[in-house]
C-alpha cells in the first residue's frame, strides 16, 4: 500500500524558516495585517446554483515510474524519490501522448541536490549570482565581495524573467531579471547578523534590484549563454534612481530630507514576479519592502503607525540593520521613506541611459507580479497579486491606447500608459449555499467550486489629477495605501495571491492562491468557495473568466480550475482530470503560458516533502487538468520566472541550499558548482536533446 506524502514544515507550506527570515521577514509569524471585518458575498439565495456537469470520468490507467533526468552541477547524492499514489510519474500509453506541449515523461517527485529535468532533456546554467556583466566587473570572487564589484555582476536571488527580441543581432534576446532579496548568512563567510559590516551592507544593496543582461543561443541546442560587457547590459540596486510617475509623484507623504519634492527614489527592493507589455518594456513588482525598515514602534503618529502596521511594518530594529548605515532606512527619522516601495516598476531594457519609473497608478501593496492584456481597442489592462494572507488581487485598465510602431514618438507616448486609468479590486461571490463549503476541500453539489465577481473601481487617475472611489479616502490616500481601500469597499480576502497571468489564447486569467495556514482559524477569516480549504496548506489556481471575454469588463466568472496537494486527498481537484494521471503539486506561486496554451506553474514552499518544481498543465481540451512536472530544484531553492519558449525552458533556481542552519562554512547544497564551492542563485535553460520544440 502507498503511503501519502507527509506535510512537513512549520513555517508557510514547506518553506525554511531560513527562507521566511530573510526573504519576507517572517511575515507568517506576523500578526496578519489584515484586520478588516470583510463579509464574503458567497451565501448566495437558494437557487443560484451552477448548472455545470458533474465531473467527468475516465478510465484508470496505470503509469510506471519515471527515471531521474539530466544533471548540471555535481550536488550531494539523491535521496530516494517520494512519489503518492496517484503520481503521474510515467511514461505515457502508447497512443496516449499528453496534451501538445506537455509530450515528456513527467519527473518524479524527489529530494536530489540537483536541477531533474525530463528523459530526453539537457540544460545549462545560463548566468549566476556574482557573474560579471558591465565593463570593469572583476570575476566573482566569495571572498572579496565588495558593493563596486557586485554592482557590475548580476545580482542575488533572481525571480522573474523576460526575454526580448533583439533587433539586428541575429540569435541574441535581452534577458532581463529581478532580484528579490540578499541572504547574507549564505553569502558571506562569518556573517555576524547583529553587527553586519558597511562593506556587507553596501554589497548587499547592490546584490538587490535588477539585471539586464544580453543572451546567445545556440544554433544546435537550447543552451542560453550571457553575453557580457554587451553595451545593452545593466545593473539597477537599492540605491540607483527611479522616478515616481502617475498620481503620487509630489506627494507630501513620499516627501523626505533626500527627495524634498517627492519624486526621486533611490532604489527598488524585493522584486519578486513582474510582466512584459506588448510595446517592449518589463514589469517588476516590490513585494515584502516592509521588512527593510526599521523603528516603525517609534512611529508616534497615530495616522502613520496604523498605515504602517497594515502593511506588516513592525518592530524596531531591522533584520539587516540597514538603518545604520543609512537613515532612510530607519522611520523614526524618516516615516516617509517606506511609501516610497511597493509598487510596480517599469524598465525599458532597450535604453541603458532611462530612468525606471515606479507606477504610483498601479496602487501600492505587496505586488507579486504586474501582467498586462490589452483590451479589443487597444488599452493595456493590468492584472496584479497582493501576496499577503488574506489580502485581495486588483486590476488596472488604462484610459489610453497603445501606440503601434517604432518611432520615438510612439515610444515616449507608450512610456504613459500605465499612469492614466482606473484601479479595481476583485469581490467574489460563490454559487453555492454556505453549507456544502464546510471546510474540507469537498466538491460543493455542483461538482464545482465557482461563482461570479465584480471589479470594485478604488480610484481614477486623468491627465489633470485623479478621482476616489472610495468614501472617506482622497484618490491619493487610495493609490498610497490601496490595502485600506481594499478593505473599505469589501474585496474578498484571498489565500495570499500571488501570479496572475491572462491566456494569450483565450483571454481567461489564472490566479495563484499560493496558501494560507491561518485560513478558518478562530478570529481569522472562515473559508469561502473561492479559498475552501481550513488550514490550506497546498493553496490553489483561480480561472477567472471577464464578462464576454473583455479585459475592461467590471464582471466576471470564476472556478478552481486546480486545488493543489497530493492526488490521493479527496480535496484536491485538478480540472475534473483524472487524478491518478497527475503529477502531486504544492503551492502554486508564478504562472506562465507556453506557446500552445498551456499553464505552466512553478511552487514555492512545497508541503508534500519535496522539492519544489515546475509543472505543466493543459487549460482546454480534453485532457484540460492533466498537470505534469517537468523539473525539480536543488536542497533549499524555490522555482521562479518560468519562461517556456518553443526550444526551451527557462527557470531562476532561487536561494539553493536555504536550509535551516545552512551557512557558508556549513552548506546545505552543492550546487550548481560542486563541493566546496559557494552556493549560487543561477537562470537555467532546458532544452530537448533532439533539437525539437518542448513537448510536441
């Protein structure tokens, strides 16, 4: 008899309390910030019932196990594969395919100190941590890091990714990646986290923020490899300059002694998951900014303590007490300064000589991601997570049209689009009666858990200022602390939203609820059909669909398409897919879309007691459900920035070897360089051997 997988962990999922401290501030040991008394609308009246078809059936088939994949970098020996009863860990039946772009025999759940890729596959380490990339930048050396070395070399901890044409010079894309957040226990030998030094300090601003960076392919393979010293490649940090655009800028609240008219930010921090517009720039979203200051109990103003602790800034002194090496890292001194992070951030990759703009239109919260669409005339609407327990996800539809072309002219005019619009945030209705959501993850009678929902319009920003929406707030207490706004109007509080991506295919747009240990705890939130699960530890993927399939649209319909977990739980649901022919997934977090329409999804923080990975799942058809994983990660490190082109796969391999009690001197992975060598955060390319597209 198989066993099911345990849940391990007692931090969020089963993230490392390593993870937790370093990357959001142990922001699931927080009291969540998140107070409000907002009623869920889903007790709908008697008779509002879906009247979709009960789940399909299928007939059982029987998978064999799969064999481990190709290898880079030599890691510690592979621990036995944890595979549940109902893993789809196999070789595919004959004449039984998967999906197109889903064609590759699914990886085994596993704990291997390696990067597993699927039979038939090979991959590279296409840039890693400390890899020079500007003119000038020494080779990366452990040992004598330093804030100039590391300000020419890529940055720590990359997220998202987005690769772009470049014009002109044939097999070259620009990549461009975030840097989320610095570790400096696995960074630097004899860190001392109460007495960190000026040098560690200042190499770890510069560790933050983003890179751009020139890539070359090869012509017989998918193998990526950096290009560097390219004039196009670049390093943004914690202290270069960005512009506050939109309706903010000027603001007495983003004011300081530094920036006295409010309108020059030094620095982006925490980029976590971002977007690419159509007309070529990229999207980076500031998520747990709130951890970077300190002092906000000697905050005396009733105003700005109440505003600060809604959005998780607590405490005194900062775990990488910046705020003694600069003051506007320390709010008693300057309470301002935390208003100036948690949005989203606009690059043009394509002029080094830009300043990034931070779009104050966009709301500020802990953005995860920023994906745009555009509507049928041609206005980018941008879809947006809020990565909180029980905080809620937004959209933003722009007043204006993108402008077709390459001239300057319609590049400058692009360059404003996302600071004129409206600012909405989603209530969810489900469409059953409260009684069959009883806590469990049980279908409803329907055979779904689904409903409907309205966008909730917070604020409009014009050419001549910008409107609230919601009563008793100014449009400029809405963009600055939109969390509030939220709560006013009653959005629905979700568990922790993080990826939202809109099908190039068929418009519908897919939440990552990533989890929520809180969720139906006494003075917590109870569970609702959007989030039905007590204690979710797994979390779950939203479809949600627009009123007649219109970006702008201010309805729309929704359903799980996928509640996460192990297969054999009778509360997991993928799609109505046979679940003996899945792959077991846990905590969903970025999103992407391949060429063919399918969802691909990476995981943060598994609870089954394995390593994270990224997966594959078709969203039509009918085989719409069958979920595959195509990867897995080394000891400690999350899946990010999945970007799945024809001949390859991209994937940012994040903090390998945080595992609790890892250091320098006591490494929990070898990888990617091998034993005895420092631990790397690295972008890596899969590609299939035989040169063909992935998964066809």
């Amino acid at each position: 008899m198989r066993k099911t997988l345990p849940l391990i962990g007692s931090h969020n999922g089963g993230r490392a309390a390593l993870t937790c401290r370093f990357r959001c501030g142990d922001a699931c040991f927080q009291e969540v910030p998140n107070t409000s008394s907002n009623e869920y609308v889903g007790d709908v009246i008697a008779g509002a019932l879906s009247r979709r078809s009960m789940l399909r059936t299928a007939a059982v088939v029987t998978v064999a196990a799969a064999t481990a994949g190709t290898v880079v970098g030599s890691g510690a020996p592979q621990a036995a594969a944890a595979t549940p009863s109902g893993a789809a860990t196999g070789v595919a039946h004959k004449g039984d395919k998967g999906a197109r772009g889903l064609r590759f025999t699914p990886v085994a759940p596993n704990t291997a100190d390696r990067v597993t890729v699927p039979e038939g596959h090979a991959q590279n380490v296409v840039i890693s941590w400390g890899q020079p990339i500007l003119r000038g930048a020494p080779a990366f050396d452990p040992d004598k890091q330093s804030a100039k070395a590391q300000a020419g070399q890529f940055g720590y901890n990359n997220d998202f990714l987005s690769l772009l044409p470049l014009h002109g010079e044939h097999g070259r894309q620009v990549l461009v990646a975030n840097h989320e957040y610095t570790d400096e226990i696995l960074m630097f030998k004899g860190y001392d986290p109460q007495n960190p030094t000026r040098e560690q300090v200042e190499t770890a601003w510069a560790a933050h923020g983003l890179s751009v960076v020139v890539v070359e392919e090869s012509r017989r393979s998918g193998r990526l490899s950096a290009v560097t010293r390219h004039q196009l490649n670049r390093r943004l940090t914690a202290t270069s300059e960005f512009r506050l655009s939109g309706p903010v800028a000027g603001s007495a609240l983003v004011r300081t002694k530094a920036d006295p008219r409010g309108r020059t930010v030094l620095g982006t921090l925490n980029n976590c998951s971002g977007g690419t517009t159509p007309w070529g720039t990229t999207l980076h979203g500031e998520e747990n900014f709130n951890q970077y200051f300190a002092n906000a109990a000697k905050v005396t103003d009733p105003a700005t303590a109440a505003r600060l602790k809604r959005y998780g800034v607590t405490g005194e002194a900062s775990e990488r007490k910046w705020e003694r090496f600069d003051d506007r890292f320390d709010l008693a001194k300057e309470p301002n300064e935390a208003n100036r992070f948690g949005w989203v951030v606009e690059l043009d990759p394509y002029d080094p000589e830009s300043t990034p703009r931070k779009r104050t239109a966009l709301g500020r919260f802990k953005h995860e991601a920023a994906q745009p669409r555009l509507t049928d005339d041609g206005r980018p609407v941008v879809y947006m997570g809020d990565d909180e327990k029980f905080d809620y996800f937004y959209k933003f539809v722009s007043s204006k049209r993108v402008a077709k072309g390459r001239s300057r002219a319609a590049h400058e005019h692009n360059l404003t689009l996302l600071d004129e619009g409206t600012l909405y945030v989603a209530r969810l209705t489900g469409n059953s009666p409260a009684a069959e959501i009883d806590g469990t993850g049980k279908l409803p009678a329907d055979g779904e858990f689904d409903g409907g929902g309205e966008w909730l319009p917070l604020a409009t920003a014009g050419p001549h200022g910008a409107v609230s929406h919601v009563d008793g707030m100014t449009a400029e207490e809405v963009y600055l602390f939109t969390r509030f706004a939220g709560d006013k109007v009653g959005a629905t509080k979700m568990d922790r939203p993080e990826d939202i991506e809109p099908s190039p295919h068929s418009g519908k747009v897919y939440v990552a609820l990533t989890n929520n240990s809180d969720r139906g705890k006494a003075g917590k939130a109870p569970v609702d059909e959007a989030n039905p699960r007590n204690l979710n530890k797994h979390g779950q993927i939203l479809e949600l669909t627009e009123h007649r399939g219109r970006a702008e649209a201010t309805t729309f319909g929704w359903s799980l398409f996928l509640v996460a977990g192990d297969p054999d739980d009778p509360a997991t649901y993928f799609a109505g897919f046979p679940k003996d022919r899945v792959s077991p997934i846990s905590c969903p977090d970025n999103v992407a879309f391949d060429p063919h329409g399918n969802l691909w999804i990476s995981t943060d923080g598994n609870a089954l007691g394995t390593h994270d990975g990224l997966f594959g799942v078709a969203t039509r058809g009918e085989r719409r459900g069958e979920l595959k994983q195509f990867l897995t990660m080394p000891n400690g490190a999350e899946t990010c920035g999945p970007l799945v082109q024809d001949r390859r796969v991209l994937v940012s391999v994040q903090h390998p070897g945080e595992v609790d009690g890892a250091s320098v001197e006591k490494p929990a992975s070898a990888w990617p360089d091998g034993p005895g060598r420092i631990v790397r955060p690295s972008v890596v390319s899969v590609w299939r051997e035989d040169g063909c597209d992935i998964g066809v």
